[in-house]
C-alpha cells in the first residue's frame, strides 16, 4: 500500500495531519519532501466564533453583561 500524506516534524517525531489506517508498531518507509510554509490563511470573527461551538441560551447574545456580570452594566 502506498499512500502520501502531509505531516509537521517537531524536532523529534513525524506527526501526520490526518488519521491513518495503520496498526500500531506498523513499520513504514518514509520519503521526506520539504513543503514550503504556507501563510496561514485568515479567518473572520465569525468562522473563529462558529469553531469554538459555544453553547447557550437563546437570549445569550442580548444578555451577555448578565451572564459575564451576574448584572447589567447600565443598572449599576
């Protein structure tokens, strides 16, 4: 079986970018080709936000100074 794959060598061991199907102590043949870093590509405020996969309620977003206060700022 060939397969190719990216991987980030840390100084000590190769680590793969994606899973692999392989049994553990599986003995494997490696060519190395160093790949020029690539800028890493921005994201929005919005693709961080959705990442992050936060949870709450629905008034969340309108009463946030309550859930990070315990009150509002303008009641004070």
């Amino acid at each position: 079986m060939t397969k190719t794959l990216n991987a980030v060598y840390d100084g000590k061991a190769f680590w793969p970018e994606e899973p692999l199907d392989l049994s553990p102590e599986t003995k494997v043949r490696l060519t190395v080709y160093i790949v020029k870093k690539s800028k890493p590509q921005k994201e929005s405020f919005l693709q961080t936000a959705r990442s992050l996969k936060l949870e709450g309620s629905e008034d969340w977003s309108s009463s946030l100074e309550d859930y990070l206060y315990g009150e509002r700022k303008d009641e004070q």
